[in-house]
C-alpha cells in the first residue's frame, strides 16, 4: 500500500461521498434491512434508558450521524443529542430536519475535532462510522474521556478485523456485495477499486479509499476496542453479526453465513 500525503481534508472527501441528496440507505445494511435497524434501535433505546436509570439524564454524542435516520430514537428515549457530521451538506439537512427540536444540537465538523471540544458525556454513539475514521481508537479514547462515571458507549456496523476472518467468510462477503453492486449498474466501478486494492494502490483522490478506510487496512479491530474499552468499563460485550448490502443474502446469511460486521456496548464507566 503507498502512503500520500492527503491532498483534501476529510471533510471535503465526506462531502463528496455524502451530499445533500445522498441516500444514506442506499448502501447500508443497517438501515435498508428492517431487522437489522430493529435491533439497532432497541440497543439504542436500552442504552439511553439505563444511562438515564443511573445518571439521571443522558446527554449524549451521536458521531457522523449522517441524515438522522437513528437520532430520532435517541430523543424519543429521552437522551439530549448532539449530532455531528464532517459532511456540511449533511449537516445542513440535519440542521433542518431538527431545527424545531430543542433537544437535538447539529455540529459541522469536518476535521473531526469536535470530539475534543465537547462538554461532559453520559453516552457516545458511533453507528456505522469508525471505519470512516482513519485512527478511530484515538477518536474512541478521546469520547471516553468525556464520559462521566456511569456512561456508556455504544457503536454498531463496523467490519470485523480481517486478519481473524477466515477466507470463507471474506469470500462470501465480498460474494455478497458484488452482487449487490450487478444491481446497482455500478459493478465496473467496484471492479476497478477492487483491482487497484489488489495492487496495493492508495489513491488519495478518490473518496472510495479516503473515505471507506476499512477496506484499505484490513477493517477495524474490535478486539482493540474492547481491550480500550475494558479499561474504564464494567461491562464491555462485542457482538458480532452477518451483514451486506444484498437483501437475500441478508435473509440466508444471518441463518448459515459466518459473521462479517460487529457492535460493541460498554456500559458502566467506572
């Protein structure tokens, strides 16, 4: 893999990938297939209650909360949300979409930042964003700092690390997905990412590998972030699931395929 120097920040990478009419359902499992946003929801639910049964309140950090599809259910809990987006048109279109929710405060952040500057925390949620971010254990650390005695952390949909994978289940996984992309008409430009990844190519000017770094460094490491995580947490449980994009083979792949995405739930911060 060639390491560049970055030409464009990450923000300008964000916005090209994620503009205002960017259908952020289109290619994410989480929110296309019903049974997987169900049980994202219910975790969300669960975390802002019991934050909410320990500490009284819950103000929580949604990160790169991209159009709002999940912030809704956080306020609906009963958590105060801050939302950030690295992308400015996302974050115009959240802005508008809770601008008569007092309880919802949108943050453009497009060198990611923000995390530094924010107050104290009952709860952080990452939902399908740390494999955006290029040192996303830094970002983590730094949330966890924010949280106070009692908090809680939650992220969801991220690719499992692939060095522990076994070649059955990145065969099926990529399997999956190209499939997926025969359906979308944009095969030949899967192909060519694939193939300059094969060669060890890093293309800074394309926001395919600036923006999805899981795919240009193996995925994200959750057994690193349950290590950071158990740290300051009493209670810190991976859990690891089948996703894709391909809506049959999220049927049969959550029955008989190994797992290929994870979520972790820290709770009880020490």
């Amino acid at each position: 893999m060639t390491d560049t120097t970055v030409a464009r920040t990450m923000g300008d990478l964000q916005e090209l990938a994620h503009g205002t009419d960017h259908d952020y359902a289109k290619g994410s499992p989480h929110i296309r297939h019903q049974g997987l946003r169900d049980r994202i929801i219910d975790q969300l639910q669960a975390v802002v209650s019991e934050t909410i049964d320990r500490n009284g309140q819950c103000r929580l950090l949604e990160l790169g909360a991209g159009h709002g599809t999940f912030t809704d259910h956080l306020v609906a809990a009963g958590a105060q949300v801050t939302v950030t987006e690295m992308s400015e048109p996302s974050a115009r279109v959240l802005r508008q979409r809770f601008r008569h929710n007092p309880g919802v405060t949108v943050v453009h952040d497009p060198d990611g930042t923000s995390v530094s500057k924010v107050g104290e925390l009952d709860a952080a949620v990452c939902i399908s964003v740390l494999h955006h971010i290029p040192d996303y254990l830094a970002t983590v650390s730094g949330l966890v700092e924010r949280i106070v005695p009692g908090g809680s952390f939650l992220s969801v949909q991220d690719p499992l690390w692939y060095p522990r994978r076994t070649r059955t289940s990145m065969r099926l996984d990529k399997g999956a997905y190209y499939l997926w992309r025969l359906g979308q008409g944009s095969f030949r430009r899967g192909l060519d990412t694939q193939l300059r990844r094969f060669r060890g190519v890093f293309d800074e000017t394309k926001e395919a590998d600036m923006v999805e770094y899981h795919v240009v460094r193996d995925g994200v490491d959750e057994e690193a972030l349950r290590t950071l995580l158990a740290a300051s947490f009493e209670d810190v449980r991976v859990q690891r699931y089948w996703s894709t994009q391909n809506g049959g083979l999220q049927a049969v792949g959550e029955r008989f395929f190994p797992s290929s995405t994870f979520g972790i739930v820290a709770r009880k911060r020490g």
